[in-house]
C-alpha cells in the first residue's frame, strides 16, 4: 500500500549533448534530466563547460536534432543538443576558391563528358 503522503518521482529524460571543438572530433554526453528542462539546463548538467572552459554556454549558438534553438527551449526525450562552432571559412567563398583553382573543365557537370554526347552532358 501506498502512502498518502508520498509523491511519486518526478518524470525523467535522457538527452544527449554533442560538441566538436575541431574537425573529426566529436564528443557526447548523456544526461538526464527532469521533465520540462531547457536546454541550457542540459548543457549546464553535462559537464561540457569542465571539459571545454572556453566555450560561453549562455553565448554559444545551439541546435537540437540540427535545427537551431533557443537556450530556453524544453527539451523532449532523446534529444540530441549540438554545440555550433563559428565558421573557419565562409563556404561559398571556399567553393569559388576551389572552383578557379580547378578551372571550369575540371569540376561540375563539365568535368567528364561521354564520348559521343551533346556538349553539357
């Protein structure tokens, strides 16, 4: 028999965080919480900020399931949390770099032609 006064435990969740300080390398933290936290809350309880000291958990710019969140966003079961880190390069300066070293022939749709086809296939 249950007692009168006893209240039954609050509801869990099982998060991850996820964080890649470079490329190639990715870390993972589970963590549990109670229901209805945020996401701060998560990053907060993963131990992220004793690994990576550096990274400002109220500044960092944040996704769930890649998507783009706010710190104060709830969170649901199973949710993956990302930790976005500032881009190197911008990629579309990047792939015109890479497109003029290369020249026009030696990319793109024009890179290999069948013997035979019309020019542009």
């Amino acid at each position: 028999m249950a007692e009168s006064g006893a209240e039954p435990p609050a509801a869990a969740i099982a998060v991850t965080v996820m964080y890649s300080p470079k490329p190639r390398t990715v870390h993972e933290w589970p963590v549990r919480l109670p229901a209805g936290a945020s996401v701060l809350q998560a990053l907060e309880a993963s131990g992220l900020r004793a690994a990576y000291p550096d990274v400002d958990l109220r500044s960092a710019v944040v996704g769930v399931w890649g998507r783009k969140a706010r710190l104060e966003q709830t969170l649901r079961e199973h949710d993956r949390i990302e930790i976005y880190r500032p881009l190197q390069v911008d990629p579309k300066l990047a792939r015109r770099e890479r497109f003029r070293k290369q020249g026009s022939r030696a990319a793109g749709l024009f890179a290999r032609k069948r013997n035979g086809s019309k020019p542009g296939y």
